[in-house]
C-alpha cells in the first residue's frame, strides 16, 4: 500500500516587508517553495513563475529517479521562462528566486534545490535538514570559519550563490529519499529558517497536531522578529492500509519480518551531486554516525531502515539535531506548545485523524488537487507574456484605425522627411540595442573608497554615465592586498557570469580583506612585542679608524672609567641614565615596521 502525504501549507508578509515575495505550492504528491528576490525589479513575480513552471510536472506517472529528472527539467524551464521576461522587459533585470521542494510516488521523494530556502525531515525524534544552503554564509561554515548562531544574524546572509534568475543555468541540489509512515517534512523559506534555529523548529515540528505545529512555528519567526516573508509547507506521511489495523506487525497477509512494502526495502537514499565530491559519501547505514534513530513504537514502519543523512554528498550534508540537542534554551519558545499534547494516544489513531482530514489545508489558489499560495495566489498581469499581452491590447484598436487613417500629402519635401525619419529610427534602434547590452553587463569598481557592484560600462560617454552602482560594500581598498586594490581601481568586468559573477568576485575580495588584515594584525603584533637580547657590563664599540680617540662620555656612573685608552680606540657608550654600567645602546632596535611588500 502506498503512503500519502497530509499537507498544511501557509505564507504571509512577515511583520516588517509590505508585501510577500514568496510563492509556494502544495498538493498531495508535490510541494514547492519558492522565495523571490529583487525588490522593485518583481521577485515575486520570480517567485511565482518558478513555481507555476515546476508544478506543471505534478500529477505525472514519474517513479524514483525518473522524478528528478522532471524535476531538473522544469527548473530549466522555469530560467528559461525568466530570461525571456527580462528580454521583453529589461527592467525586471535582477530578479531571481530560490526553489525548494519536489515530488512525491508514495514511497520516495525526490528533492530539487536551489538558494536558501530548506527541507527538513523529522523522523523519530530527530530532525535533518536535508537540502545545503547556496549561501556567502554557508560557505563560512563549510569552512569551519562561521558557527550556525551567528549565522542567523550575519550581515551577508541574503547573499546567495545559485538561483533561478534568468542567467546561465545553475543545476539544482537533486536528493532521492524513502519515506516511511509516520514522518513529517518541513518545506520553508528563510523568513523561519534564516531566522529561527534548528533546535526550535525541532521542538515546534515535535507538536503532533499539525495545526498547532504550524502555528508554533509561525509564532517562533514572529518572536524572532519576522523581518521577512514566511512561507511554510508541512506534510505528514502515514500508511492508510494500517488506519484500522492496528499497530503491531507489517500489512495484513505479510510474513513476520517483511517489510511493509516492497519499495521500503528500497537501495539507500541517493544524491545527484552538482559538483565532484571531497570525499566519498559514508554509507547509509543503520550504524551511521548521522542515522535517525526509528521510534520505539510498534509501528509496521518500525521495521524499515532509518533514514541516514550520511547518505547525502559531502557537498551538503545534513544535520540531525533533536529537540535542544545543541543546548540552547528554548524557555521562551516553550510557550508557544505548552497548551498542545506532543504524541497521539497510539499511532493508529493518528493514522485515522490524518485519513479524515483534507489532503491539502492552505489559503490561496486551488489549481487541480492543489493550492498556490503567497504570490502565486494571484495573478498579476505583470506575469503574461509581455510583448503577447500588449499586442493583444491594441490589435483591435489599430485594426478599425486603420481604415480611416488619412493619407499623407507628398511634397516637395518628401525625400527629406524619409531620410530625416529613417536616420531617427536608425539612432533610436542603435540606441536600443545599446541600452539592453549595456543592462546586461556588470563591473566591479571603487566607489568613496569601498568596493562595488556597477551595472553598464566604466566611464561616461559625451559627459553621460554609462554606468549605475547596484550593490555597495563594506569591503575597504586599503583593507585589501596592494595586486587587488590595483585590479579593483582598474575594474573587474563580470563577463557573461552577470550579476552572480559580479558577486562571487565580491565574495572573493571578502576572503582577501580577511587575510590581509589578518596579516597586517599579525605583523603589528610581532613588532610591539620584540624579543630584545640586551647585555649586562660596560659595553664598548669599536671605533673604525683604530688611532681615533674617542673623547670620554659625560657623567659617568660607578663602574665606568671617565676615559678610555686613547691608543685603542674604544670609547664606553654608557649614557647619563645608564646603571651599574649597564649599557643601553646595546641590543637596541627600531619598533618601526617596514611596510609589507602586499600592501597589507
């Protein structure tokens, strides 16, 4: 018997942004979440194009692997879909969304992922985040450099290195995973997870009520400070066949022993990675060191093998993390489900709640078996065909127009008014096509002193800037090694990369402001803290001419001779603040540091 999914799903503004950026949907067999980004330049409309496209695939035959290739299809497609929209309106340049979600055959599930929205699995307890941010911050972390608390308030942790944005295609995360019956999965954007820990979300998924978990962790993104949309998709999976029979052993008619069904047994999750591996994956064992332990229920699904994230590619590996394992203090959170139980009283009868409920619980636009919600509720014009929709405007119009359109009188100044008219249309067109290349190209350059992102050319033309800035940074010219600083006031074009190449080199220029003030640090460090080696005595130097007296030093101190043999040449270099003829010439250095070669 195959399993099914009970999906409650949700979106809203947040308590800080004026409108919702978000697009998510949801059906019995897919759910998808999508969060737009771009501000003026329509991240909503991102958003829902991606998601309308990705849907298209639900309700298909597609089983196992089979699923991710739709997946990776209607990714495509959906970047396909934006650059012809920033082609028919180079004012939507910009624009991009994240994509989170997949398809579901009633034993697996295939994932498709892109930016920083996640995927969560709660499996007996324990929770794993199964998808790996696309993230400037993330990428800290891979690097031991940035812990996951401070991540949730890092200043550059909007900034994303692959989406959906109508650029060259970046391939998605693709994760196949067997489900097994009474496991939750979370779909969200980062309005919860950008905001909220793991050890939270952990403790609001545990609530057995979906309603109540849902609302839980609405009311922890809000306690956070809701500074961004909040979209969240949550899914139970249960066994209908075991709904009324019982709780113990496998289907009706199966040997002791058997697995519930024959998919169950399946080979291990898999991973499509997107790029090589460091290291090969562990192995997706009962034993592995990230297995989820089972629940101790008597459950049929009992006997299936435990998920393992250490299944997932090095590239991005999952987390489990039970409720307050990181032992963070959750108190305040604690208010949120005091009021709700956090079991059923058995599995069956959470089972036969799940049957009687809708499929699909969500506020927005029904579209089959399934619901779109945020931006992708509505339907703004903005999101037809462009170029389709303004013909379709003035056909008619122009048509009866036509007919009584007057004739134009030739005269003698004909030929002139077609050639002043062709050059105009001319320059326009050459102006034209100018203007949609120059929006196509980005540069990083020096502004006040700090870096930034440019859209167009470096200079002017005739007196007219050819360029606008598009991204400013925190990231000084003097901070940076002397060959950097060179390259950034001589400019860094991007190249067909665009906008996403523009920013990597940001992202690089950051590693450089790191380590050259880390080795500026270093060198201040070593020079005010010298390791002198002074000596003790009277201390003489010799003069370089040998028959050269030295005259005798003022204010000798006791121990020292007024004078020295004039026929040696020495002289004693004791000072008038010297003691017990200790010399402090001797020994002596500069604390001035030569400037570093590097410019650091």
């Amino acid at each position: 018997m195959a399993l099914e999914l009970r999906v409650r799903a949700h979106s809203e503004t947040g308590l800080v942004r004026r409108n919702n950026q978000d697009s998510g949907y949801a059906s019995p067999t897919m759910l998808l979440v999508a969060d737009g980004m771009g501000g003026a330049a329509a991240g909503d409309l991102a958003s829902r194009v991606a998601v309308e496209e990705c849907s298209r695939v639900d309700g298909g035959a597609d089983e196992g692997e089979a699923m991710l290739d739709s997946l990776e299809d209607a990714s495509l497609l959906a970047n396909r879909r934006l650059a012809e929209l920033i082609a028919q309106n180079p004012d939507l340049d910009g624009m991009g969304t994240t994509l989170c979600g997949g398809l579901f055959d009633g034993h697996d599930f295939g994932i498709v992922h892109l930016g920083d929205s996640r995927f969560y699995l709660l499996r007996g307890g324990g929770l794993s985040r199964l998808t790996h941010d696309h993230s400037w911050v993330q990428s800290l972390i891979d690097e031991g450099r940035l812990d996951e608390g401070a991540a949730l308030t890092h200043p550059h942790r909007s900034l994303l290195l692959r989406v959906l944005n109508g650029q060259p295609f970046s391939r998605p995360d693709l994760i196949l995973i067997t489900l097994r019956d009474g496991d939750r999965l979370l779909v969200c954007s980062d309005g919860l997870c950008g905001a909220v820990s793991d050890s939270d979300i952990a403790a609001g998924l545990s609530i057995s009520e979906p309603a109540a978990a849902l609302d839980a962790l609405v009311a922890a993104a809000h306690r956070a400070g809701g500074s961004d949309n909040i979209t969240i998709l949550l899914a139970d999976v249960f066994d209908p066949a075991l709904a009324f029979g019982g709780d113990v052993g496998p289907a009706a008619g199966a040997p002791p022993g058997s697995p519930t069904s024959p998919r169950s047994a399946a080979s291990p999750n898999t991973v499509r990675p997107t790029e090589p591996p460091k290291a090969p994956p562990a192995a997706a064992t009962a034993t592995s060191p990230g297995a989820l332990k089972p629940p101790a229920a008597p459950d049929a699904a009992a006997a299936a093998p435990p998920f393992s994230p250490a299944s997932l590619s090095p590239a991005s590996p999952a987390s489990p993390a039970a409720a307050n394992s990181e032992g963070e203090d959750t108190e305040p959170l604690a208010a949120l489900w005091d009021d709700h139980d956090t079991v059923f009283a058995t599995p069956a009868e959470r089972r036969r709640q799940l049957l009687a409920a809708p499929a699909v619980v969500a506020e927005g636009r029904a579209a089959g078996a399934g619901f779109f919600i945020g931006a992708a509720a509505a339907v703004p014009a903005a999101a037809e065909p462009l170029a389709a929709a303004a013909a379709a405007k003035g056909s008619d119009a122009t048509a009866e127009a036509d007919r009584y359109r007057p004739v134009a009188r030739r005269g003698p100044r004909w030929g002139l008014i077609t050639v002043i008219v062709f050059v105009c249309l001319a320059l326009s067109a050459a102006l034209s096509l100018g203007y949609f290349y120059t929006k196509e190209q980005y540069f990083v350059s020096a502004e006040g002193g700090y870096v930034a992102i440019f859209q167009g050319f470096p200079g002017d033309l005739a007196g007219i800037a050819t360029h606008r800035t598009v991204e400013k940074t925190d990231i000084a010219l003097a901070d940076l090694p002397l060959v950097w600083r060179q390259q950034v006031d001589n400019t860094i074009t991007a190249g067909e990369g665009g906008l996403a190449q523009a920013q990597l080199t940001v992202a690089e220029l950051a590693k450089e402001r790191e380590a050259c003030l880390a080795r500026r640090t270093a060198r201040l460090d070593a020079t005010a803290s010298p390791d002198p080696s002074p000596t003790t005595g009277t201390t003489s130097t010799v003069a370089p001419n040998p028959t050269a007296t030295m005259s005798p030093t003022s204010n000798p101190t006791a121990g020292t001779s007024p004078a020295s043999n004039p026929t040696t040449g020495a002289a004693s270099t004791t000072g008038p603040d010297a003691t017990a003829g200790a010399s402090p010439t001797t020994g002596a250095f500069s604390t001035m540091a030569a400037p570093a070669s590097d410019g650091c």
